[in-house]
C-alpha cells in the first residue's frame, strides 16, 4: 500500500510540476479554490507540507495553533517569495521529503498529527497524496480552481492512496457524527471499495464514484453537484452530507 502512495504523490509531483512550468505571472496570482490563497500559495503550501518531513525549523512557529490556522501563517509567511523561487523551492524540497517518506514507509510507529489525529508512520505517504490530488484538480482547476483544460488522471493508483487516507481519517477528525450515525459509503469506479463509518443508531448509505467521494468529504463539492446518491435515514443523512477530512 504504502509504496503506491508513493508512486502517487511522485506522480502528481510530476504533473504539477510541469503545469507550473506553463503558467504566465497572471496566472500564479489567481484565486485558487482555497479561499483567500492564490496559485502561488497552493504551491506555497505543498512546499510547506514538504519541509515539515526534511526541515520543520524552516517554518514558522505554529506551536498550539489549530492545523487550518497553522497552514494559514505557513502560507503568508512566503508570500513575499517571488513564484520562480518557491517553484524552485517546492521541486527541491519534494525530492528529498519523498525519499525520507520512502524509508519511513516501513515503520509502525504512530505520528500525533495535532487535531487531525494519530497515524501510522506508514501511512503518512497516503496523507501527501491526498492534498496533493485535491490541491491540483479540485483548487487549481476549473470549476473550483482558476486554470482550464484537463487535470492530471485521477487513476487507481492516486485514488487508492487517497482513499486509504480518507478511510483512516474519518473516524478521528468526525468523532461526534462517528457517535450519531453508522453509514455505508459505497465507493465506485477505480478504487473501488465501501467504506463503514461510525456506530450510531441513525443508518444511511452514500454511494458516489472515488473521485467525487475526495471532493465532497473534503467539502470541495455538494452531493447535487457531484452526482452523489443517498438513501436513509434524514438525520443520518445531515450529518453524513457534512462530514470533512483534512
């Protein structure tokens, strides 16, 4: 498993890559899909998650702060870094940020990721797949995102990586709908899997294809717009429409 997740996020380090080779100054200034972050901060950010495997002392101090808010002052702490550096930056970072993962991939010990939960050390490769696969196709591209034509593939390889994480962090980062409701998330497509979530007495199930599953549970999609199907009970399906992994 974890050796795909690394084959992913190497994969989409290519694409994005050679996406931000073809971008104009115009376009490194655009509003993402993130609110309030540009192109350049998207990048800003991956770079970011990168030091924190090679060099955490090459960020600012966050300590205490919520993880949204730590991401937040991590990004504006770059703002004054030209688009060709941090470019730079994020492909020098990411190769060796990637290889460390790659030897850690076999360690069992469990990383305290602050309010986003307890992980497996071998399952970290999965977390940088996931931000990488909705950063690009969901923030940076249309509709969400500001840049046209088509995204890197969303194949099986990524979506396994990102499904594994989604699977894991579930459960951890939505403790109080995991106490309400018990749901069947039926994943479609490549990738494919169901997922159980919670123990509650209100029962619902959800079936939407993989890629649409990433967008909506990180609440970058509605169910209408996504195509999701849902089926049980009301409430359940309240809590299950508002579910989020980071």
């Amino acid at each position: 498993m974890q050796s795909t997740a690394i084959d992913a996020v190497r994969a989409d380090r290519a694409a994005l890559l050679e996406l931000c080779a073809r971008l104009s100054p115009a376009e490194w200034r655009l509003e993402s899909g993130c609110q309030g972050w540009s192109v350049q901060d998207v990048l800003a950010h991956l770079t970011n998650l990168f030091w924190a495997v090679v060099d955490p002392s090459r960020l600012p101090d966050t300590a205490g702060m919520q993880t949204e808010q730590a991401q937040e002052v991590g990004v504006a702490a770059r703002r004054a870094t030209g688009h060709a550096e941090i470019l730079a930056e994020y492909e020098q970072v990411s190769s060796g940020a990637l290889d460390r993962l790659a030897e850690l991939a076999s360690d069992d010990f469990e990383v305290p990721l602050g309010d986003l939960g307890s992980y497996p050390m071998s399952l970290l490769p999965s977390a940088y797949s996931f931000d990488h696969y909705l950063h690009i196709r969901a923030d940076l591209f249309a509709p969400r995102g500001p840049l046209d034509g088509p995204p890197p593939p969303a194949d099986a390889v990524r979506l396994t990586s990102v499904l594994d994480w989604i699977e894991a962090a579930l459960p951890q980062q939505n403790q109080a709908a995991a106490e309400a409701v018990a749901l069947r998330l039926e994943i479609t497509g490549p990738a494919a899997r169901t997922i159980s979530f919670g123990t509650g007495p209100r029962t619902a199930t959800i079936t939407s294809a993989a890629d649409e599953f990433a967008r909506w549970v990180s609440q970058r999609g509605s169910w209408p717009e996504l195509g999701v199907r849902a089926a049980g009970d009301g409430e359940a399906l309240s809590y299950a429409s508002k579910l989020k992994v980071f």
